[in-house]
C-alpha cells in the first residue's frame, strides 16, 4: 500500500510543478500568438524602420489620406490592420500571402492601403518572402493600369518601378508560364493590362510594352 501512495504523491507533485510553470509562463521572442484572423509575431525587431511611420493613424497618410480613413473602415481587412500596427510582420506563410492577395480587390476606397502593405513588403522582402510579392504586384498591374502607372509616377526617384518590376521579375510567374520563354508571358501581361486600361492611347500602350519587356526581358543567350 505504501508504495502505491509515493507513486501517487509523485503524480501529484509532477502535475502541481507543470500547473505551475503553465501558469508563470511567458512568451519567448520567437513564441506565436494570434490576434484578429492574423499572426503575431512576439518580437522587438524594428522591421518597420524605414516606412517613415509615427503610427498614428491620424497623422499617417497613404495615398492622399490619413490611415484612419482605412482602418476605420469596417470592411478593412484584420491582417492589414495588424500589418500598419507592427504587430504582423510578413513571413513565408499562408498569412502573408493573404494579405498580398488584397490588392486587387474591388474596393476602392481600400485598394490603396492594400497597395501600400504590399509596396511596403516589396521594400523588405528578402529571401523566401521575395516568393509572395511578384504575383500580387503583377495581378493590380493586369487588373489595374491606369492605377498602377499613376503609382509608379508618384515616385519620381524611379525606385518604386524597380522594385515592382524586380518583384515580378523574380517570382511574378503564372503556372501557364514558361519562363524560358518571356516573349509568350510578355505578350498575355500586355494583353490583360490592355483590355482593362481605360486610356489606351499611344503613350499608356509603350508604357505597358516597357513595363512587360522590363518585367520579363529576353534571356541571355
């Protein structure tokens, strides 16, 4: 009897000191942690250095507008809400990847904050997180011109046009494409760019060839 009354005493002791550390645990820096329908990343890193960010949504502007106007937005997505925050920085995940896919939504009045999250994950995409970018960044051009070259306009300096057309250069193919042979994917994106463009004049259609030959050139032989 006594020995099944140590064993015991032993099960209860192992229970009361996991209870315990359960209870007096806190998350590390690389533990995981969900808010909203995102994830959240439980670090001190400055990833957002660079954005040129107070985060206050009252002073922050994107596209003419303070952030304000989109997070209060009832149908602002979460993870776009989190991404401006600091508190979802994109990863290679499924998240991410959901995130980018907000850019060529049809809302209007929310597009240009998806655009500026998925700008901004073009800055600091390194590695695996160059995977995620280039489709996205190619699907608003398809789907949107006349936006995307006003935005590209809006940066003088010309970085922003690389770092898009880098981005699609990069990881911006369709399953249909063979990248072996960019003069077949150059001519669908100018087509689908075409079709949707609302100032297909002279200039917007060289635009677009430029856009496609810079995204896509021919491989050196």
């Amino acid at each position: 009897m006594k020995p099944f009354l140590f064993i015991s005493f032993l099960f209860c002791l192992a229970g009361c000191n996991q209870a315990d550390k359960a209870g007096n645990s806190k998350p590390s820096k690389t533990d995981t942690v969900f808010k909203h329908d995102t994830i959240y990343i439980n670090n001190d890193s400055k990833w957002q250095e660079g954005f040129g960010l107070t985060n206050d949504p009252d002073i922050d502007t994107v596209w003419g507008k303070p952030v304000k106007f989109y997070i209060s937005n009832p149908k602002c997505s979460p993870i776009a809400i989190d991404f401006y925050q600091g508190q979802f920085r994109p990863l290679d995940n499924n998240t991410t990847a959901a995130l980018l896919e907000l850019v060529t939504t049809n809302d209007k009045n929310l597009r240009p904050f998806y655009r500026w999250c998925l700008n901004k994950t073009i800055q600091i995409q390194d590695g695996a997180l160059a995977e995620y970018t280039g489709i996205p960044a190619r699907e608003y051009a398809e789907k949107y011109p006349d936006e995307f070259v006003a935005y590209m306009d809006a940066d003088t300096a010309g970085k922003r046009y690389n770092d898009w057309t880098d981005a699609i250069s990069y990881s911006g193919f369709y399953d249909m494409d063979d990248y072996q042979k960019p003069a077949a994917i150059r001519s669908r994106l100018i087509k689908k760019m075409k079709q949707h463009c609302k100032n297909s004049d002279a200039k917007m259609n060289e635009r677009i060839n430029k856009f496609a030959a810079d995204c896509f050139p021919d491989t050196e032989k």
